[in-house]
C-alpha cells in the first residue's frame, strides 16, 4: 500500500512547538521529528509515551551495586584479606567505608553504559549505521516534522502547515 | 499581598512562650553540684529504683530517668577516655559529667539559633546564585525567598550575642576561651590550643563574626532594596545592580561561611579539624534553605497566594532538594572515611566519640538526610506532589537540626547530652520567632515581583 508523508520544515524551536500543538489538535498523526538539539518539552507536546530509561537506569545501578559488593568480598575478604591500616580484613561490613567509592562508581559505571547499550538497541543505531535522516540541514539549523498524510488532501495539509509557521513543505510518496 | 493571619501569629507565641517555659523549667532542674549527679548514678545502680532515689534530690523525674538511661554505658565509654592520656577517675567523670549538664542548656540554645540562623542564611546565598545565575525559573520565588532572609538580621545578631556570652565567661561551650589556656605556667594549659590562639582569641573571634554579619546583612538590605527598587521602575538599571551585587557577595560568602564554620562550630572541638569543614556545613545550610522556600512557598500557595506558582516550580524546589542532600552526604563521607581509614588518634577521635555516645543521632541522621531523601525523591513524578515533598521536607530539616546537634553537643555536653525539654524548648522557641518574623517580613513586599525582566519566562515556566 503506497504511504504519503508530508515533511514540513521548521526554523525556530518556539514555532516548532506551537506547531507541533496546532498539528495534535487537528489529530492529525506526527510520525516523528527531526532537530538539531533536543527541544525541551517536544515528548510530551507530541504525546510520546514517557521514557522507561530511567527504569532501566535504576536497575542496572542495583545490578552494578551488587557486582561491586560481591567484587570486592571475594577480593578482600575471602580470596586475600590484606591488612591495610589495622582495618578489620574479615569482615565485608566492617571494612564497608573502604568499599563505599568502589560500590558508587560501578553502580554508576553500570547504569551509564548500560543505558547507553540499551538506547542504542532500542532506537536500532549500531556503528557504521547510515544516517536515516531526510534531510541533513536538520543537523544544523532546521526542524523537519514528518506527518502521516496517507489518505488525505495533501494541498490542504500543506496550507495549514504553512500557517503553523513551517517554511517549506515537502510532500512524499513512498511506493511500496 | 500578603497579610499575616491572627491565628498564625498566635501560634508562633504560643511556641516561643512554651518553648520558653519548657526550657526554663527543664535548665532550673540541670544538676548543679557532683552530688546531684552521684545521686543519678545511685539511680541508676538500682536498676528499678529510678524514682524514688532520684525524686529524693528533688529532681525533675522524666529528665533525670532520660539522663540515667542514657549513662547505662558509661563504662563502656569511659575505655575511650583513657586513649587521650589517662584513665579518669571516679570523680574526675563526675566532674566532667557536671560540666556537661551546665552546659547542656546553653548548647541547646546554641543549637537551635544556629539552626534557624543557618537556614535563612543558607536561603540568602541561594537567592544570591538566582540573581548572579539570572535564573529564568525562579523570580517568582523571589519574595519568598526575601521573606525567609528577613530572619538573617535577628538570628546572626542572636548568634553573636551568644557567642559573646561565651566569649566573656557566661557559658563554657568553647573550650579554647577557657581561662589560663594560653598560658604555659597556668595547669589549664593546652598546648595545641596554644599554637592556634592567633585565629582563635575572642576579640578577634568577635571583630570577625561582625564582619561576616555586618557584610551578610548589608547584602540582603540592599537585594531587597533593589528588588523594591526594580518593582516600580521604568529600566533594568535595579536588576542589573542586584545582578553585580550578588557575584561580589558570593564570592565575600565562600569565604566568609567556611570561616565562619570553623569559627562558630569546628572550634568546639579545638584540637580537631576538618579541612573540608566549610563545605560541609554550607551543603546542610543550603539544602535546609531551599528545603524551607518549597514548604513556604507550598504553605503560601495553599492559602491562595502566588498563584502562578506551578508544579514545575515545586518540581525543580524539589530536585534542589534532592540535590544538596546527596551533596551533602558525599561531603559527609568525604570527611568520615579519609579520618576513619588514616585512624590518626588527633582526628578519629572526632568520630570515635560519635559513634560511641552519640550512635543514634550519629547513624539516625543519615537516614533522615539522605536515605529517606534519596527514596521519596528519587522519583520525577513524586517530586511534583505536594505531600510528598513537605513530608520529605520535614524529615530533611529535623536531620539537619540531628547534624548540627551532632557538631556541637559532643564537644560541649558530651556524654550528659539527651533530646530533653531544654533542647525541645529551645527549638520550640526559635521555630516561633523565625515563624513570626519570616511571615511578618513577607508581608511587607508583593509577593510577585512586578517588573522583574526575567518575571514572564518564570510564570511560563514548564519543565
């Protein structure tokens, strides 16, 4: 079934947002925008679900924590206490101060590239990944809203557009 | 604007009249000889006796059980003790017990003023940022945050009148101002006490606590004069002063808090010393401050003022919040671990004490500054519910009080210390006075800056 896109193009972010508001009111549907940096508050204008990042980010902290802790009993405690200091060597909790940075940075080790992994699993981007923008001046100083515009009255849609502000409408057939 | 209600009013009297009268009731009943604490201690030989051994001295009797439970370990403790050079006798302990409870009252004023002291300060220095930072977000918080540093000019000079007491021999707090110190012949003599007397003197001690409150001071008279200014006025020129006003301050508080940490409190502890001290105290008095500006500001905005206050604004309050606390635990660590790992006697024994007398308060406070913290917090979403945020509000704040009965008490009340009447009226009466001051101070101002350049992009504000 052939779909049509429409690719309007943006050049301020604050216009952009308004329009991004007009478009959700006429219901019509935003398959997604390109910009050169991100616009505070474009998620929740054009509906997207919040983000379970965070969720992940947390659980990889536990997973983090818990391989630091274990980490260091093993190296420590059980496999070579050593005296350092007049500590207490056999003993995890007791020696816990000591144990405290290693524990905070593979938590945040853990969370910060594991997040990293996922995000890019998540938005299937891999090295070497051709770039699957449609138009590179979105990279510099241009905003690109693509809308679904399949099975509707192109020349309308594009007179409204051009009314949210958008200085160039571009309106795409794919076959397929 | 704003009007103080009647009952308000009303309410933080009847605290400060309270609290005055808990505290005097409780200070009247403090043991005043070694005879009134042998007879605490008999009390607490007989184990079940605690009434009639004690009632029999004619002592306030829910104290004194408070204070004999407290001296269960003493034993334990007194091992400790013998680190520092000798073993104590008997009447040695009892003697120093005695001087823990004369200053068990003086200590729990001196607590709690600092306390409220160090929140409107911690406020000012925030408000300060706002201004150097020209935040965007914030300008509607303005006035609140004026409102909270109307309490700075009483509560600093309430903190120098005490510190003037003590420089003058009404209260024994600060060990160093202890006569004959200095001085090699007198057995009183303390040679590391000695070798710091260039900074710690009183007089200087003085000159510097009026420098530091004349400067604090002369900057928020002429913010809040600015802000006034700028309402009515046609240009930015006000703005812009302010602006300037509040780099140069910053800079003169950076160094000035840090000093004034080390002078007001770290000194209690003479031989000991800290040399992120600053930091630390500065992180609790400024999450205490912003802490206060979102109860306040929540507590305006439930009563039908600063309606363009939105949730995004108690939003960001809240991860301020959230912020300073984890700030403030990374300082608290920083500090614990280099001193608990290195085990140098002139330094650990800082900790020592804490843990062994105080472990209650010690561990009790990092669960109320940063776990609790840390979990409601956590959460973007729970940031932005009211409830959520006062309740955690309330434990960071009653923590912080926990922090800095911790700093002083050790070195002042040591193991006499207890949360009895004197520290609950005392507290009781700063919160009335800061309470009645703050909302008497936000009355006097529009609570919305008018012409603020920045005003708009705070109303819009939406995260």
């Amino acid at each position: 079934m052939a779909s049509t896109v429409i690719h309007a193009i943006y050049t301020d972010d604050d216009v952009l947002m308004n329009a991004v508001k007009e478009v959700k009111k006429k219901h019509l549907h935003i398959n997604d925008i390109f910009t050169p940096f991100p616009v505070h508050g474009l998620d929740k204008a054009m509906g997207l679900a919040p983000t379970r990042l965070a969720i992940t980010a947390f659980l990889y902290g536990c997973v983090g924590i818990t391989v630091a802790t274990l980490m260091m009993n093993f190296i420590m405690i059980e496999d070579w206490p050593q005296n350092i200091g007049g500590k207490p060597s056999f003993s995890y909790i007791e020696n816990m101060p000591a144990f405290v940075p290693i524990m905070f940075e593979l938590t945040v080790f853990f969370a910060a590239h594991l997040m990293v992994i996922t995000f890019y699993l998540r938005s299937k981007l891999w090295p070497f990944k051709k770039a699957e923008n449609p138009d590179v001046r979105t990279t510099d100083d241009h905003f690109l809203m693509e809308i679904d515009a399949t099975g509707k009255d192109g020349e309308e849609l594009a007179n409204f557009l051009v009314t949210t502000g958008a200085v160039e409408i571009n309106l795409i057939a794919n076959e397929a | 604007m704003y009007t103080l209600s009647k009952n308000l009013k009303l309410s933080a009297i009847i605290f400060m009249v309270v609290g005055a009268l808990l505290f005097a009731v409780d200070a009247m009943y403090m043991p005043s000889s070694i005879a009134d604490i042998e007879a605490m201690h008999a009390g607490d030989d007989h184990g079940e006796s605690h009434d009639t051994a004690v009632s029999g001295e004619g002592h306030d009797t829910h104290e004194a059980i408070a204070t004999a439970k407290g001296h269960g370990e003493d034993h334990a403790v007194a091992s400790h003790q013998a680190e520092e050079g000798h073993a104590m006798s008997e009447a040695e302990h009892n003697q120093h017990l005695l001087d823990g409870y004369k200053n068990k009252p003086w200590s729990a004023v001196y607590v709690a003023a600092f306390f409220f002291f160090m929140i409107s300060l911690g406020c000012l220095a925030f408000y300060a940022v706002q201004y150097a930072a020209q935040a965007g977000w914030s300008p509607l918080l303005l006035r609140v945050m004026e409102g909270i540093t109307g309490y700075l000019l009483p509560g600093s000079i309430i903190m120098l009148i005490l510190l003037a007491l003590s420089g003058f021999h009404f209260n024994h707090i600060f060990h160093w101002m202890a006569d004959g110190i200095t001085d090699p012949t007198s057995e009183n003599y303390d040679k590391l006490i000695a070798g710091k007397s260039d900074w710690l003197n009183v007089p200087w001690l003085l000159i510097r606590a009026v420098i530091f409150i004349a400067g604090w001071n002369a900057y928020r008279f002429f913010a809040v004069k600015f802000s006034k200014e700028q309402d009515e006025a046609t240009d930015n020129k006000s703005h812009k002063k302010s602006f300037k006003l509040a780099a140069a301050f910053l800079v003169f508080f950076l160094y000035t808090e840090s000093m004034m940490s080390w002078d007001w409190i770290m000194s209690i502890d003479p031989h000991w010393f800290s040399t992120l001290f600053g930091w630390y105290v500065l992180a609790g008095m400024m999450v205490c401050g912003i802490t206060t500006i979102a109860l306040i500001t929540m507590i305006l905005k439930g009563a039908g003022y600063l309606q363009s206050v939105n949730d995004s604004h108690i939003h960001d309050l809240a991860k301020f919040m959230f912020g300073f606390s984890i700030f403030w635990t990374y300082l608290w660590f920083s500090q614990f671990m280099l001193i608990w790992y290195s085990n140098i006697p002139e330094e650990v024994t800082y900790y020592i004490q804490r843990i062994e007398d105080y472990n209650l308060p010690f561990f009790g406070m990092l669960i109320m500054n940063f776990l609790f913290p840390l979990l409601i917090l956590m959460n973007s979403d729970f940031k932005r519910v009211n409830w959520f945020v006062v309740m955690a509000g309330i434990v960071i704040l009653l923590g912080h009080y926990v922090d800095i009965y911790n700093m002083v008490m050790p070195g002042t009340v040591g193991q006499a210390w207890s949360f009895g009447f004197v520290e609950l009226g005392s507290l009781m009466f700063f919160f009335g006075l800061f309470v009645l001051i703050v909302f008497t101070s936000l009355t006097k101002r529009p609570l919305e800056p008018k012409r603020n350049p920045l005003i708009e992009e705070s109303k819009h504000f939406h995260y």
